[in-house]
C-alpha cells in the first residue's frame, strides 16, 4: 500500500489551524474560566492567574490534536467553533457579574 504525502495546502491549513485555532480555542477557554471562577467567588487576580497557568496545557494540547486528528474539518469545527462558543458564553455570564 503506497502512502501519498499530504499537499502542501493540507500542511499550510493544518499549521494554520494547530496556531489560529489553537489561539482561539484558548482565547475562549481563559476568557470562559475567568469569568466562571469569578461567578465562583474568586478575585479577578486569582482566577486570571490560574487560567493562566492552565492555558499553557490546554494550547499545547490543542496545538498536538490539530496535527494528529484525522478531519481537518473537524479540526477547525473544534478549534473554532469551540472558541467562539466559549467566547460567547464568558460575554454572556459577563454581563450578570455587574
């Protein structure tokens, strides 16, 4: 069975995605994580801190997922979607902590 190598293309749009779309993801998740710790009755200094902290691992680990899923679809679907939804829902309880 021959293996094909991936078009440049497909590589460019997997960085793209590993990079972007891990950056989204974890814009949402930090953004997410603040805002729920603070609903929590964390300061704003603490929860910022630790989801900070935590942003590196979930990066990374969404970095890593980007190239090793199979669906470059799914890939962006998650990475951005996920990021926007989160995003949407930190602006959403946002609003109740005033």
């Amino acid at each position: 069975m021959a293996s094909t190598s991936p078009s440049p293309l497909h590589v460019a749009s997997r960085i793209a995605a590993s990079l972007g779309g891990g950056y989204v993801f974890t814009w949402g998740f930090v953004s997410l994580g603040i805002v729920l710790l603070m609903q929590a009755g964390m300061p704003f200094g603490d929860a910022r801190t630790l989801v900070y902290l935590l942003a590196f691992l979930v990066f990374l680990g969404m970095f890593c997922w980007a190239f090793a899923a199979a669906g470059l679809l799914r890939v962006w679907a998650v990475l951005c979607g996920g990021g926007a939804a989160m995003t949407g829902a930190a602006w959403l309880l946002a609003r109740t902590l005033a």
